[in-house]
C-alpha cells in the first residue's frame, strides 16, 4: 500500500548518517485520497532504515488499504475513514507496528464480486489497538460498534458468510520460484484476538439455509455483547444479540461460537418469537409446495457442536397458520399438510413441534440440510400416518381403536364400550377444531345377512300377531303360544311342505306303558323357526340400510346435543357404505375417516 501526500510539512534536525544515530522529525501532511497525516518521532538511516514515533491519521479513505485489508480477508472496500491515534515503529526486524487507539467511520465491506453491502458501521472504535506484522498478531480492546449493517447466512453446510471472509493462508512455498526460499512467516496464519465486540443501533440480514424450511429476515435495533474473540484460543467467545424483526417481532441469540473453529466447539440458540409466516412463502414452496397465507412463527434453534458433533434441539411453534396455494417445486417433499396442520393445531390454533437433530458434521456424507428436512417430514408423516394414535394420545384413549367403531351382527346401535371410544373421539376433535370425520357405515352379507333375516322374521311375527289382536314387541318364533302362527308362516314360505310330515319327524313311538305322547314340541317348533328365518330375503338395500343406520348412530353421539363437548354437524360426512369382512366373526368394525378442510 501507498500514500500520497500533498501540502506537506517536513522538519529534521541534528540529521545524522552515523550507525545507530536517530535524528528527530517531524511530518505533516494532506493524504491524496483524503485524510491528515501527522508524525512526530525520530529516523535512523544507518546501518538500516528505522522510524518510531506518535502518529496521527484523521479521515483515511480506506478504499486506499483494500491490497493490506485482503491478507487478511478476501473482501472489496467501498466507503469507510480510518483514524488512527498512537506509537508506530519500523526497522528491520519489524516491517510495522502500531499502538494506540483507532477507529472506522461509515464502512462499507463486499465480498468479491458482490455489491450488496457484507458488512458495515456508522462508527467503530477502540482504544487499544496493537498490530505486529512481524509477529502476524493484531489485538484489540473492547470495540464499540455503532449503527452495525450487514448479512449473516448460515449455509447448508453450517458454514457462515463471516467465517468466509478470512483469507486462506498462503501455503508453503506458493507463489515462488524454485529458486526462492519460503519464509515460515508467510506460512502461519495471522493471530487475531479482540477483547469483546458491543453494538448499539445495529441492522442484519439473517438467513438460514440450513433449515427445512429456508429461513429469511431482517432485524433491527439490533444491539449485545461478544466476549473475547481469539484465533489462537480454543475457548469461544459468548454471544448475547437482541433485536426486532419488522414491527413486532423478536429475534435473540445467546450462547457459545468459535469464529475460526465453529465445529470444534459452538453452542448457540437463536430465538425468533412473533414473526409474521407469509413475508417466508418462499421457503415453504421449496420445501412443501404451498404457499403461506396467514400466521405468526415463534423459531428456538439451538445446535450444539462438540469435536463435530452436532446435537440440534429445535422448536417450531404456529399460531393460526393457514395454508395458501399450491406451488409447482422439483424439490418439495410429498405431504399432506392440510390434514397435519388440522392434526398438530390444538384449539387455540397453535401448532407445536420438536425436531431433535444429531449427527457428525465432520463426516462427507453428513448433510445438515437433508437431516433437518427429513425430520420434520417425518414428524408430519408420523402423525398423518396414524392419525387416531395421535388423537388418543391427547385424551388417554387406547392408540389404534379410537378410529374404529363395532357394531354386533345386524345392529346399529352402539354398545357401551363404543358410545365410550366415541366420546373420547369427541373429546380429541374438540381439541383440533380444524379436522372432520368421515363415516363410512359398513356391511358384510355373510356376517350381517342370518342376524337381518332373524330380524325380518321376527318383525313378520310380530305384525301377523297385531292383526291378530296381539300388540308384542319382541315376539319369539320358539314360544308356544305362536305356535299357529310361525305354522302358518312356514307353509307360506314352504308350500309344498306338509306340517304333518314336519311334526313326524319329531314324534318318537312310545310303548304301551308309556303315558307321553313322543311328540318333541320345543325342537318342533325351533325347526319352524329356522326355516323361517331362512326364507326370509336379505336386498342390498336392507345391507346398505343397515350401514347408514351405524354411520347415523355414530354422528348423533358426537353432535349429541345433550353432551357439553358436542362437535358441530359439519364436522361429521356420512360417505357411501362398504362392504367389508368381520374379522373374528363377532363384530363389525367401521374404519373412520379423517381429513381438514
């Protein structure tokens, strides 16, 4: 780097050319590119060049030391004036040092090839300042930092755009001829340390790339602490920022990071709490297909890494989320959100989620992005998956049976143990507001078809009985005082069958003794019975009656007006019966239904 001076002032006295004779001088001048410049020392001219003294730089345009800035970071200068107040020395042994205080006005820092502003500051100052090329260190007292600007991105592979920015040491022997000896200096990285960093005022950029869903936002009023920051220490600096994101909401980090070794040893958790959903559609499309149109966000990140060992407890917390559209996305997961959103939002609308995360980050198959993502699609998964073990799960009920309602054979009404599981269904519904029950009455022939014909006969019975004057509710087909009747059912149903051969088959010969007539009149009249059951027809239409009727008796217990918890009547849909099989040959299950609207 060089300077130009202009209006310069130049004073020496007692100049001398002996060896170890420094003279006294005095230096004062205009920089070129803007800035004073003011020195007030002694100069050695022999046996090798040698200036120390106080010096003084006011309003230095710092797009003029962008070629010394970059061995130490690989960054472009725009704005910015250096001031700079203390002790400088360079001889032979040591090519600059400085101590004293300094500080930077209205930076203005881009990464190569980018003009959106990286970082930047209205004001930076510190009032110790100590540089040594020919150790490679600068350190650093506190540093306040006013007005602070910029972007903070967390790449997918965990990296941030500021611990890019430093330059790569040079490698040994890079850059020279095979006659040029590398010098070990050039080899070593430059020690940073900086006892503390404070900022007021400050505005940031933050971007995770990392996360399932791609998180962006800008934060304001921004101000807190890092401790130490030392590129030779293994022990990381304590963060504590405190921001707000647009008007109400709030953003702060607290924690552990190792600038220059964020793998070895960092514990941060980044808190976001209020954050209005739909500004992050963006995001949402790439990883689900769907747009945002309505909800706050509350984000708690909290990724421990330990010798590259990551273990990431994070919370995800919705309130009133509702979906927008959908969205074409090469790369979104395949989910039904609709129906997890109506499953996880509990009666206040507030959806609630844990995502733990571990891994090795040092590994080459370790992929953070694809961690984290794939296990927030499990946890959707696992709850659409199994939606009524979810359900039970928030009223104690058993996991798999509260989707299941059994009827006996031919019946519609429901058993006590079924109006209980519906009541635990309705008790989980009343807590996710958003879901709707779909019924689905169910009928097998095989199982249902002798319990309907018993049914059909028995209802024959009893209107044959009311015309006859016998007002009976439930008759019996074996009791004897329908004898006549159930005969004259059967030779209806049996024309060609004579009563007298039927009883013959029941009446036993009896000896001479015997004062029993060997007429068995119970097993008589059980056959009777039996054969008019059996002629009684089973329609599709009595099955499909018999199914509506249970997917009936199953929405009146849960919009049962009687009951405090009772859920509204859209919230229940009566679907087309099925035909399905009983698999123990007692009962018959309905599989209910569940979507969101």
């Amino acid at each position: 780097m060089s300077l130009a001076l202009e209006d310069l002032s130049l004073s020496a006295r007692d100049v001398s050319l002996q060896e170890d004779a420094p003279f006294p001088v005095r230096m004062k001048g205009q920089l070129a590119a803007g800035g004073m410049l003011d020195f007030d020392g002694s100069l050695q001219l022999s046996p090798a060049f040698a200036l120390e003294g106080d010096a003084r730089i006011d309003e230095l345009a710092l797009a003029q030391a962008e070629p010394y800035l970059q061995q130490l970071a690989d960054v472009q200068l725009g704005d910015g004036t250096l001031n700079l107040n203390g002790r400088m020395r360079t001889d032979a042994q040591q090519p600059f040092a400085f101590e004293g205080s300094g500080g930077i006005k209205a930076l203005s820092i881009r990464a190569p090839a980018n003009d959106e502003p990286l970082i930047g500051w209205q004001s930076l100052q510190t009032e110790e300042l100590n540089l040594r090329l020919a150790e490679r260190q600068l350190e650093t007292g506190p540093i306040s930092v006013d007005g602070l600007f910029g972007r903070v991105t967390i790449n997918e592979d965990q990296s941030t755009n500021f611990g890019q920015l430093m330059a790569e040491p040079q490698q040994e022997g890079a850059g020279k001829t095979d006659d040029e000896e590398p010098k070990d200096s050039e080899a070593d990285p430059f020690a940073i340390t900086i006892e503390g960093i404070e900022l007021t005022n400050g505005a940031l950029r933050f971007a995770d790339k990392s996360l399932p869903l791609p998180f962006s936002t800008s934060i304001h009023t921004l101000g807190g602490k890092i401790s130490t920051l030392s590129s030779t220490s293994a022990q990381p600096a304590q963060v504590a920022l405190e921001g707000e994101v647009a008007e109400y909401g709030l953003a702060r980090v607290d924690g552990t990071l190792h600038a220059w070794h964020p793998m070895r040893e960092t514990s941060l958790k980044l808190m976001f709490r209020n954050l209005q959903i739909p500004e992050y559609s963006p995001y949402t499309v790439r990883f689900a297909g769907r747009k945002i149109a309505g909800g706050t966000m509350d984000l708690d990140l909290d990724y421990t890494v330990t010798d590259n060992q990551l273990d990431g407890q994070n919370n995800l917390v919705l309130r009133d989320l509702k979906l927008g559209e959908k969205m074409d996305a090469s790369n979104a997961m395949d989910l039904p959100l609709d129906l997890a959103i109506g499953l996880l939002k509990d009666s206040d609308g507030v959806i609630d989620l844990d995502l733990p995360v571990t891994g090795d980050v040092g590994s080459p198959e370790f992929d953070i992005n694809q961690v984290i993502r794939q296990a927030l699609g499990n946890a959707i998964k696992s709850v659409v998956q199994s939606p009524f073990r979810f359900l039970a799960s928030l009223v104690g009920a058993e996991s798999e049976e509260l989707g299941q309602v059994e009827f006996p054979a031919g019946r519609s009404d429901l058993l006590p143990p079924q109006r209980e599981r519906v009541a635990k269904l309705r008790e989980a519904l009343n807590q996710r507001p958003e879901l709707v029950l779909e019924l689905p009455g169910p009928f097998s022939r095989t199982f249902d078809g002798p319990a309907l014909q018993r049914g059909k006969a028995i209802e024959a019975l009893r209107q044959r009985l009311a015309e006859a004057g016998r007002d009976v509710a439930e008759p019996s087909l074996t009791a004897g005082s329908n004898q006549e009747v159930v005969e004259t059912m059967f030779t209806a149903s049996y024309p060609d069958a004579y009563l007298e051969a039927v009883r013959a088959r029941f009446t036993q010969e009896q000896g001479e003794s015997s004062q029993d007539s060997g007429f068995d009149a119970l097993a008589y009249r059980n056959h009777l019975a039996e054969k008019v059951i059996a002629a009684q027809q089973v329609t599709d239409a009595d099955l499909r009656a018999l199914a509506n009727a249970r997917a009936t008796a199953v929405r009146d217990a849960l919009v049962d007006p009687s009951a405090e918890d009772r859920i509204e009547t859209d919230r229940v849909r009566l679907l087309d019966p099925g035909e399905i099989d009983s698999e123990d040959g007692e009962r018959l299950a309905m599989e209910v239904g569940i979507t969101a609207d």
